[in-house]
C-alpha cells in the first residue's frame, strides 16, 4: 500500500475531519445530529477517497468521486451557514477555505492524472507503430508466394 502521509491533499482533508469534529461538537443539538453528522461524513469519505486514489495507478475516476465529495461538502457548509449552525461567520469561512484548498489539489492531481493518461496512450500507439513496422519489415523479406491459379467460368 502506498504512503499518503506525505501528500498535501491528505494532510489537508485530516485537517478538515479534525476541524470539523471540534466545531460540530460546539453546535447546538439539532444541527449537530443533522447537517453536522453529514459534514463530519463528507469530510470522513474525502479522506478515504484521497487514501483510495494513492493507492491506485488509475487515480481519474477516483479523483473525479473527490471533485464529487468537495462540491456537496461546499454546499452542506453553506447549508449550515445559512441556518445558522456555525458559532461565527470566521468559523464557516475557515471551513470554506479548507474544502476549497482541497479541491484546489484534486484539480492539480485530476489534470496531471489526464497528462499521465494521454503520456501512456501515446506511448502505447507509439509501440503499436513500432510492431506494425517490424512486421511489414519481416513480412517483406520473406519470398513471396506464387500466384493462385485463376479459375474461369465455363
């Protein structure tokens, strides 16, 4: 299994889960059992995504499920913002700006997932090229077979 203490993204969608799971607990019962069990998932499923796609070489479908993830976690803060679960306004811009930096990162590693895709398509066309000549050179150095005999109606 692949390392992923080292990777940016991960160490910032620990911060977010460790973040969200001390403002949830300061919010009042109705919003903490609601919308702030649902942050706290979001951000629990985020970093389980983030383990998930290190630890695969085909990170794109991956990556794309963490855009997801980000989008609907960005809304749920602006839910709770807007039925007034956070403390503050600085608390809901914080979280903004935590799932933000995440996204941020995920777009960074969907476009250099999409560079290493097409670097593998083209070198996979290349050695198709490669076969295609060997072949054409072998099958022209062999000796030629004689012509079928033509059959004419009679």
């Amino acid at each position: 299994m692949a390392q992923t203490e080292h990777l940016p993204i991960y160490k910032s969608a620990c911060d977010l889960c460790l973040w969200l799971e001390q403002v949830v607990r300061g919010f009042a019962r109705y919003h903490k059992y609601a919308i702030g069990g649902d942050l706290r998932e979001g951000a629990r499923r985020i970093l389980r995504l983030v383990v998930r796609a290190n630890a695969r070489t085909d990170k794109t479908p991956v990556l794309l499920d963490i855009r997801e993830e980000a989008e609907e976690l960005k809304v749920l803060l602006r839910l709770c913002h807007d039925s007034k679960g956070f403390a503050s306004i600085a608390a809901f811009e914080h979280g903004a700006r935590l799932v933000v930096d995440i996204a941020k990162q995920n777009e960074g590693g969907c476009a250099a997932s999409a560079l290493r895709c097409r670097a593998v398509a083209r070198i996979g066309a290349l050695r198709s090229r490669k076969l295609l000549r060997r072949r054409r050179a072998r099958h022209d150095h062999e000796v030629p077979l004689p012509p079928r005999p033509v059959l004419l109606p009679r």
